[in-house]
C-alpha cells in the first residue's frame, strides 16, 4: 500500500488511498499473521500485516483517540515493506468486514522523522469508510477492536506512469469506533400532516402518506436528533435514503440506499434543492424526513413513470456521517 505525504494530498485522497490494497499501490503485499480461511471475519483478522523491526522501533505516548503526545524513532527509519504493531488493544466486539470505522490518524516522513499531517480527530475531518480484507485499512486494522491503536511502517516506491514517487513513511492510527449504518440519534415527536415512519424489522424506514393533497412547499422534519457535527453546505456527507412518489405512494429506481444495503456519499450541493435542505443545518446521527415539491425537485412537468418530473417526492434520510468541505481541501 502507498500513502503519499499529507503534505502533498487532501484528507480525502489519503482516505481514498487507504482503502487500495497494499500491493495494488505499488508497496510489497505485507505479511500475514495467519493463513487465509474461508469466512469473511476470520480473512479479516487473517489480513493484518505483521510486526517487523520498522514498526517495533517507533514508540508513541499519549492518550488514544486524541494526537499523540510524542512519536520516536531513530531516523532514517529502514522500511522493508508494510509492517504494523500493536501499540494497545480496543476492546469490545472486533471488526467484520462490510463494517463502517472512524479512524485518525498521525503521519510521519521514515527519513527525517517531522510530522507530515494528521487528520481524523476532530468531528468532521473524515468520512467513516468501509473495512475489508482487500483494503489497505483491512491491512492495516485487521478484526481489531474500536480503541486499538496501531503503528504502521510503508516503504518507499519508484515512479509509475499513474503514481509520484514516494518516500517510506510511519503512520499512528487510532481505531476510534464501529459507525451505525442507520440514524441513532434520539426519537422526536412526529409532525401532524406528514408522512408517517416506521422502522422495519431489517431497519429499514417505511413510509406511509397521508391521504391528502401533497403541499406546494418543501417541509422538513426531524425524527431523529443525533448529537454528532453539523452539515454545512458544500460538506460531503454519508447517507441512507429512501425515495418515495407522492402521488402513488410507492418507492421509484435509484430511490433508495437500503435496497443495496450500501451507505451513499456526495457533496451536499450535488442533490437537488429539496434533498439538500434534508442535510444542511443537520447533524450527524440524524434521520430526516423531507417533502419535496416539483420547484425544489426536479421540475414541474406531467406526472409519469419514466423520470420524475413533476413528482413530489418523499424522502427519509439518515445522516451517518459528514467531512466538512474545509477539511477535504
């Protein structure tokens, strides 16, 4: 796997990075710490790269979930290929793949040994991202547990005709917590005259509409309050949704995230004019029920089947996690 320098690359390309395998980036594939088995948790854990004298030789002091105080070692630092050390273990249920992580994260050059970045410990920094054996996090992570905190060595790579150059570098990653992949935010009173929400037995919202003539005014209404960052305009956000026609009550193509059972991210400003007021002034944790009419949808029109045009649309959507438009620069 290949990190360039946080000096040189946005939060966003380095999340990006991490979640390339390791030997797809141009680094030495790392050595497992056990042979692969069948099952998706036990590849997990079979994953993880395995200590080696580059990431023993780094000490780091501090707390876990906040920078660390001091990071050392002997510079240069001789990297041989990916390596991670355990510095401490989290505890409670280890990872699996498919699961949501929040992570931070410390950068520092083998050579010289000054800080290159660090992102990820304060709200907003970074998207939750999806863990998996074939990416560089599952590499790095493994099946540990929310609370770990790791070390973890990369060597330098020659130039590719699709990739820089880059020097060895060390990383302190700290495992922060598994993100729910639904709205965990406090239950609110529901709004007289909108649609109703239940929660299905698989998690899913379902939604009923009222018989009754669709209003002519986008209406917004919380029915979760969570308690994480708020969304800004320009934010890129990670979303649960279902979409849903006023007019038939029934869910249309493209609508909705919970048929495919994966989380959607886009910058807020990429949604039309009605969604978008379902995520600005928002926060994290949140799910949101929003009515959108024609003007703030996508447009007025006849009502058909083939595109939307004309529709009032009924949406609910779980905020699940946002990186603030400032930190992705």
């Amino acid at each position: 796997m290949r990190l360039r320098p946080l000096a040189t690359v946005s939060i966003a390309a380095a999340s990006a990075l991490l979640l390339a395998g390791c030997a797809g980036l141009g680094g030495k594939a790392p050595t497992p710490t056990a042979s692969p088995t069948a099952t998706a948790a036990v590849d997990l854990c079979d994953a993880m790269a395995a200590p080696g004298d580059a990431s023993k030789a780094v000490s780091v002091s501090g707390k876990f979930g906040a920078e660390p105080d001091k990071v050392e070692f002997a510079s240069p630092l001789t990297v041989d290929d990916v390596q991670v050390s355990v510095l401490e273990k989290g505890k409670g249920d280890p990872l699996v793949a498919g699961d949501y992580i929040s992570f931070a994260f410390n950068a520092f050059s083998a050579e010289t040994g000054k800080p290159l970045g660090t992102a990820g410990y304060k709200p907003g920094e970074m998207l939750p991202t999806q863990i998996s054996a074939a990416t560089g996090l599952g590499q790095l992570l493994g099946c540990s547990a929310p609370g770990t905190r790791i070390v973890a060595t990369f060597p330098a790579t020659e130039a590719t005709e699709s990739t820089p150059a880059a020097a060895a570098e060390v990383y302190v990653i700290d495992l922060l917590s598994v993100v729910p992949t639904a709205a965990s935010g406090e239950q609110q009173e529901p709004v007289p005259g909108m649609p109703t929400v239940t929660t299905g037995d698989d998690g899913a919202p379902e939604i009923s509409i009222p018989d009754a003539d669709p209003p002519t005014k986008t209406e917004v209404a919380t029915l979760k309050k969570g308690d994480g960052p708020e969304v800004r305009s320009g934010d890129t956000v990670l979303i649960q949704f279902r979409g849903m026609r006023w007019s038939t009550g029934k869910l249309f193509d493209g609508g909705d995230t919970w048929a495919s059972g994966t989380p959607y991210s886009a910058q807020t400003t990429g949604f039309v004019k009605g969604f978008q007021k379902a995520l600005d002034g928002h926060t994290v944790g949140s799910q949101v029920l929003v009515v959108i009419p024609p003007a703030d949808g996508y447009g007025e029109g006849k009502i058909n089947d083939a595109d939307l045009k004309g529709e009032t649309l009924v949406f609910v959507v779980d905020i699940l996690g946002v990186q603030h438009a400032a930190a992705a620069q």
